[in-house]
C-alpha cells in the first residue's frame, strides 16, 4: 500500500466518522422537533411555542368578551346619562315656567293689594269723616243741658 492510497483511507475513514457524528447530531435536532411538533414537548430544549399561543389566544378571546361586556355597559350609562340630561332639561323647563308663572301670581297678588291699599286710602278718611261728624252731632257735651235730668 503507497502513502497515498494510505492517506486516502485515512480521510475516508474520518469522513464517514465525520459523518456518523453529523448524522447523530442531526437525528437529535430531528428528534427535538419532532418532539415538539407532537406536542410532546416536556424534555426538549425548546418549549412548544403552540401552547403559548394557545394561551393567548384565550386570553384575546376572554379579553374580548369582557370587552364586549365593558362596551354593553359603557353603552348603557350613555343612555342613561343621555336620560338624565333630557330629564335635567325637562325638569329645568318646567322650573322655568313655574317660576314665570309664581312670577305672574306674585305680581298680580301685589297689584291687587295695593288697589286695596288704595281703596282704603280713599274710604277711611270718608268714613272717618261721617263717624266723627254723627258723633258731634250726637255729642253730649255739645248740648250739656239736654241729658241732665231735672228733679
């Protein structure tokens, strides 16, 4: 056996242990994946990222539904709200009118009084007239002799 035909066996012969060891390395990468595609994921290096998506997807789906629960209320307090300011506007509308119509009553009332006023102004000092003047005319001290009887 020449050199070279030696030295050729000897790069084959660590080729293919070369490749025995890539094959190996290989086999457990493959196995690695094929353990987490399976979902058998509990002794690989890598966690199984299917999961987490799983998790996730959950949670946007729970998340979504309080969501939806958050809009319907958010939506019903806009309707009351919505309620309470057309309630307030009633309720300020007819404080408005009353008020205008207490205001009207109110004037009407003090009108009347002072006519009333008025009207007395003018009658007491009619009547006060004609009570004073029967009285002297019926006065006894005016006519002293008239009502002392004589014995």
């Amino acid at each position: 056996m020449t050199d070279a035909v030696a030295v050729q066996t000897i790069v084959t012969v660590g080729g293919i242990v070369m490749l025995l060891i890539q094959q190996r390395r290989q086999g457990k990468r493959i196995s690695r994946i094929d353990d987490q595609t399976s979902n058998s994921h509990s002794e690989t290096e890598f966690p199984n990222l299917r999961d987490e998506v799983t998790a996730i997807r959950e949670d946007t789906r729970a998340t979504r539904g309080i969501v939806h629960g958050l809009e319907r209320r958010v939506g019903g307090v806009e309707a009351h709200l919505q309620d309470l300011g057309r309630h307030d506007d009633s309720i300020e509308d007819t404080i408005r009118r009353k008020e205008a119509a207490a205001s009207r009553d109110l004037k009407a009332a003090v009108e009347e009084r002072n006519a009333q006023i008025a009207e007395l102004t003018r009658t007491i000092p009619i009547i006060v007239r004609e009570a004073i003047g029967a009285h002297v005319g019926a006065c006894p001290l005016r006519h002293p002799g008239d009502d002392i009887p004589t014995a």
